[in-house]
C-alpha cells in the first residue's frame, strides 16, 4: 500500500494548489497546521508572480493499494 500527504492550499486567485509528500509520517492535526503556517508565511513559492501557496484549504492523507494479476519473469 502506497500513502502520500497531500497539503491543500489556494493561490492568490483562489485556485487549489497542493504539495504531495510520500511515505509520510503520521502526523496530527496541529503539526500538519502550524507546518502548513510556515509555508504561508514564508511566501517564497511564486509562479509569474503569483503566490502559490496563499491560503490553507487542509491536509489529506491518500493510500492507494496495489493488487498483482501476474509476474512475467
């Protein structure tokens, strides 16, 4: 099973924009909060001039599972 974090924000315009991290750590509510914060407050990531990650929207945690058919070896 593959697991991935995905950081929810929105641009300065309003549009969502995520930061995906795999194999994450558990991590809770607050933590996910206060890093997230950090990301905002630092306003470094910017595309034509346009803040990308303006906003906090939320924090998801994705697990997607694989199950095999057949091994060609």
């Amino acid at each position: 099973m593959t697991k991935v974090l995905k950081l929810i924000f929105k641009d300065e315009n309003g549009k969502d924009t995520v930061i995906v991290l795999h194999n994450p750590k558990d991590v809770d509510a607050d933590t996910a909060k206060s890093v997230m914060q950090k990301i905002v407050d630092a306003n470094i990531f910017e595309k034509a001039g346009l803040n990308l990650y303006a906003t906090i929207v939320g924090a998801k945690y994705y697990e997607t599972q694989s199950t095999p058919i057949f091994n060609a070896k």
